[in-house]
C-alpha cells in the first residue's frame, strides 16, 4: 500500500506522529477513522487530545510525498492531511473572509481614496468581513481558471464582458472553527479560543477588474468566488501557542466585547514565490508573517457571532491579505507593483504586474523553534487559460 492511499481515509486523515525525535515511517502513523468535522465537534480545545511524545520531525521517506515536504510538529505533534488529489466532498462549512491587516487595508485605501482617507471610519473599530463561496475553496494543488466576467477599462464607456487580465493572488492564512454555537447565542470573546480549531495557509485569488467593476455598494461577488486555495495540513492551535507575540497596539480601544484578557498573535513566516513558464526555479516575491495582523483570530470570532450568527464546526474564517511595513512585506501583486504601475522582478528576465497564464504561485509558511520548525507545508496553484467568452 503506497504512503498515500495509507494517510487517505474518507479523504481527511487524522495523522499522529510518534517517536522520541527518531526518523518518521509510515509505521509510526495512527489513523483515527472519523471525518474531519466530527473530530472538531467533538475535541474543539486541542489540550484534550491524546497526546503523542514530543519533538518528532519529518524525515525521509515522508519527504517523497509532496503533501508532507515541509511540514515538522512539536509538543502536540498532530495534525490532518487533506490529499487533494482524491477529494471528492468538501469537509469545510460556510466560508468568511476578514480584512485584517492594518498595513493592507491602508495601501489599498492610499491607491484607491488618497492618503487622507486611506481607512474607512469603521476600520479601526471592527473586523470587516463578507460572506465568500465555500464551494470553490479547494486544495493545494488545484488548478485555477483564469475567470471571466463584467469589467469596465474604460470609465468613460459602457462595460464589456470578457477575460480578466488582472488576476492576482492574497497571501491569507485561515482558522477552521472547532465546536459551533447555538443560533442567538454569541461566543464571549474569552470563551472564543475554546472554538478555535487550527489553522492553514491560504490564498484568495482575485481578480482586480471585474472586483473594482463590481463591489459598490455591496463588496466582493464575482471577483473573488472563482476560486480560493488552502493548504493541505491542518495544524492545531495547541502546536502554535510556543510562538505568541503580544498584538499590535489597538487605538482607539476596541468595543467591550472585543476587548479580551490575552491579546496575542503569533509569529509565522510566510513567503509567496511565483513560478512562471520556462523558469526552472520559482522566485520569492513576498516575504511576511501572520505577527502584521491587527485584528486577532478572537475577535474575528467574538464578532462573528455577536449578533446571534451560528457558527458550525469545520466552518473556514480566513483573515484577509496579510501585509507588513514594508514592500517586500505586501501580500498581493496589487500592492507589489503597486496598481500596476511598478514591474516585480523574478530575477530571471522575467517581471510580472499581475498573474500570467500558466503562473503558479506557492504559499509556505512555518513557525521557528529552537531548532525545529513547525510548517503548514505548500499552498499552491496554477493559473490555467480562461474558458472561451461566452
């Protein structure tokens, strides 16, 4: 039996690795036959699981696999694979997407309001949010169609219908929700973590075009639902909680029930490289860390539900484009070559402004221990042709 048709158990596999920082073979592994969703409900605070023995880091022959390359555990150990060549339903429930990052949402208001009106007057006061399409969040390693749709190039005509040639990609990273809540009934910010599952890496494609065309008054529709990618490695909370920073400074002070004893973040890595045909190796075009966001998971929450909405386990709260101080920190190709006024080099001869056919764009991200690492392995994707306009 190949290592992954052993790791593949209705799709979603519990993986427990075992081993006093000894080397990691398909023996070591222990198969929990429930769905993913069911574990969540269940367990929800990662301190009640069964817990494996410490330090125990991926070695060969796991690297052979590309669902497992990059990934090494800590402490708790645990983590569920999802194959994303044999997915045949979707265990995630509804799908939300904040905009958290202080440093994104002023680049975006700078290039779009000017600089005097870079926030909107409710930023500062709440985590902004909309309800995206959970049917087309899908697996590393997916494909994704260049989208169509309504676009207007030129303001002083009327619209046209045709390909997107703005596509781009935000660096995201995403929490599942662990045990939901009752309809009317929202989650105290101190109790949120207990809802808190884990987390993956994410990339919410974009297409700029048709979003700009589209979003007043109501927001995001068509420009993003095309197509959004997680990575494959649900890592819990409890792996995380060595790597907490305190949050960034929250002026003016957030509304009471956003307001919570433990106001942490944590301290991951992440790197966006883009590999475009013909080059042999992909170039790092983005280099972040999830410690930029100014909303945290817990508030994200807490919000969520403050007006009686149900969250459900396995429900996917992601937390917008992560970008920090500065250019090399930005998480889009919007903010790179800022409105595509600026080339981003890929330092083969190549420059991009915004996403080529044929593009692949690679997430990774890992958090730095005193000589190990835990890693959320790849998020990836590449851009495919656009179908013939209808």
């Amino acid at each position: 039996m190949s290592l992954s048709s052993q790791l593949l158990i209705d799709s979603w596999a519990w993986v427990m690795l075992l081993g006093r920082k000894q080397e990691c073979t398909c023996r070591t592994y222990f198969h929990l036959q429930k769905q993913l969703c069911e574990m969540m409900q269940l367990y929800g605070n990662v301190h009640s699981y069964p817990r494996p023995l410490p330090q125990c880091t991926c070695r060969p022959p796991l690297e052979e696999s590309s669902n497992l390359v990059m990934t090494s555990f800590t402490e708790t150990s645990i983590a569920i694979l999802l194959n994303s060549s044999s997915v045949r339903e979707k265990y995630w429930g509804d799908y939300t997407d904040f905009y958290s990052s202080r440093q994104h949402a002023t680049n975006i208001g700078i290039m779009f309001r000017g600089k005097e009106n870079a926030l909107m007057p409710n930023w500062l006061h709440l985590p902004v949010g909309y309800h995206g399409r959970a049917s087309s969040v899908v697996v590393s390693g997916t494909p994704i169609r260049r989208p169509v749709g309504q676009l207007c190039p030129d303001e002083t005509k009327p619209p046209v219908h045709g390909v997107s040639k703005l596509l781009d990609f935000e660096l995201e990273m995403a929490f599942f929700v662990g045990p939901g809540n009752k309809l009317g009934e929202p989650i105290p910010i101190n109790k949120a973590h207990e809802h808190i599952f884990g987390m993956v890496l994410m990339n919410d494609w974009s297409a700029r075009d048709i979003q700009k065309w589209e979003y007043i008054p109501l927001g995001p529709f068509l420009g993003k639902s095309f197509g959004t990618t997680i990575s494959p490695w649900v890592v819990p909370m409890e792996a995380l909680m060595p790597f907490t920073l305190p949050n960034p400074v929250q002026d003016p002070k957030p509304l009471p029930y956003l307001c919570h004893e433990e106001p942490y973040t944590f301290d991951i890595n992440l790197f966006v490289a883009l590999k475009g045909e013909g080059m042999s190796q992909p170039a790092t075009i983005c280099r972040s860390n999830f410690k930029h966001m100014y909303w945290t998971m817990k508030q994200q929450l807490a919000h969520h539900t403050i007006n009686g909405c149900n969250l459900q386990p396995g429900d996917l709260l992601a937390s917008g484009t992560i970008s920090g101080p500065n250019p090399e920190n930005f998480g889009s190709m919007l903010e790179l070559s800022w409105r595509g006024t600026k080339a981003i080099d890929l330092g083969n001869g190549q420059t991009r402004k915004f996403l080529q056919d044929g593009d692949e764009v690679i997430i990774t991200g890992y958090c730095l221990g005193n000589g190990y690492r835990v890693g959320f392995g790849q998020c990836t994707g590449k851009v495919l042709p656009a179908p013939s306009v209808l």
